[in-house]
C-alpha cells in the first residue's frame, strides 16, 4: 500500500463524536513512551502528524487520522504512566473500553510493545483484556534498532511464551524501528488486505 495522504481529522474524549463509522479503523495504542508517535509518522511518511512528546503519558484524547481517503488510523492515548494520577488513571480507562466496545467500525487494534524488555505485566493485562472483550488485535514490537537482534529475538520468544500459557492461539506479530523504517511494508500490507476483506464483505452483505 502506498500512503499518498495522510490528514488530522479531530481530537476527542467521546465515541459519539467520532468520525461517521463508514471506513475501516486502525487504533494503536501502547505503554507511555513505547514510540507510537514515531511509528505512525514512519507508517505515514509524516514526520509530524502525530505528535511526539518528550513527556510520557501526554496524549489524552483519541486523535483520528484519515488516510488515502479511504479507512481511519487512530492513535490512542498511552497507558502505564506513574506521574499520571490515580483518578486520571480510571478516566482514561473508561474512555478506552467504551471506545473499544462501542466503535463499530474498529476493524484491528495494533498493540505496541517495547522490544527491549520482557513481557510485563501491564502489557499482558491489556492484551488479555482485548482478548475478553473480543476485539482482534495483533502485537507490535517497537525500538528493534535499539538493541542487538539477538537480544530483540530472546524477549520476543519470552513474550510469546507467557502469552501460550493463557492464549490458544497467538495473534499475528510484526517486529519495527520507526529510525531504520523496518516493518512498514509488512504493517501496510497487512491493513490494505483487511481493506479488501472489509470490502468484500459489505458487498457481500449488500447482496443478500
């Protein structure tokens, strides 16, 4: 897939005031900090569409992006961040499950993980609970230029051990830098596939 445009739609706090659910949606979403801003300017071919802060935990809306016209890319507001209070802390979760339960036209969320560490905990919680609510989701391993591939290959390998203990089946799983622009071509193509699955299906459903 070939991103020739890549527009800011609008910011907000509310589902309801989302863009009309008529194109497929792409949220990601990760840890404060896990390089989501990086990865969505490298997917784009922008380097400032989405915002990148130096301090952690910032973004606190949902920031909706069209792009080619044609589906909606999503950058959700981080989770994890200490300095973030307790009561900000409930609000922003309510605001992501109502989102995720009630976007209609959610087609994928892609989970951002830091490649240098091991699994952790907050992590593994949010994947679980996606699983729970059955969103589909697939994994994204962030930050691979920022260690050796062998150490990058040994926490991807952890991270997809402690996932078996409770998962039957893995989710797919991409490995990306956003500096050295790895595993662009793969994430895009994944989306333009599910394009064409979306599509089909409409007609499909419009034909009976």
């Amino acid at each position: 897939m070939d991103i020739k445009e890549a527009k800011f739609l609008m910011s907000n706090t509310q589902v309801e005031l989302c863009p009309t659910p008529d194109k497929p949606e792409y949220a990601f979403i990760g840890r404060s900090n896990v390089g989501k801003s990086s990865l969505i300017n490298m997917l784009t071919g922008q380097k400032g569409l989405a915002k990148t802060s130096s301090s952690p935990g910032k973004t606190q809306l949902i920031n909706h992006f069209i792009i080619n016209n044609s589906w909606y890319l999503v950058d959700l507001p981080g989770y994890g961040y200490a300095k973030v209070s307790k009561e900000s802390r409930e609000k922003w979760r309510r605001m992501i499950n109502y989102y995720l339960q009630k976007r209609e036209n959610l087609t994928c969320v892609f989970v951002l993980i830091d490649s240098r560490h091991e699994p952790l905990k907050q992590d593994l919680e949010f994947i679980n609970h996606l699983g729970n609510m059955g969103v589909p989701f697939v994994i994204v391993f962030t930050k691979l230029d920022k260690q050796s591939a062998l150490k990058t290959e040994a926490n991807v390998s952890a991270f997809k051990s402690k996932m078996g203990e409770t998962w039957e089946e893995l989710p797919l799983m991409f490995t990306t830098s956003a500096e050295k622009r790895i595993g662009k071509d793969e994430i895009l193509q994944y989306i333009e596939e599910v394009n064409v699955q979306v599509q089909d299906q409409q007609k499909q459903n419009l034909s009976h």
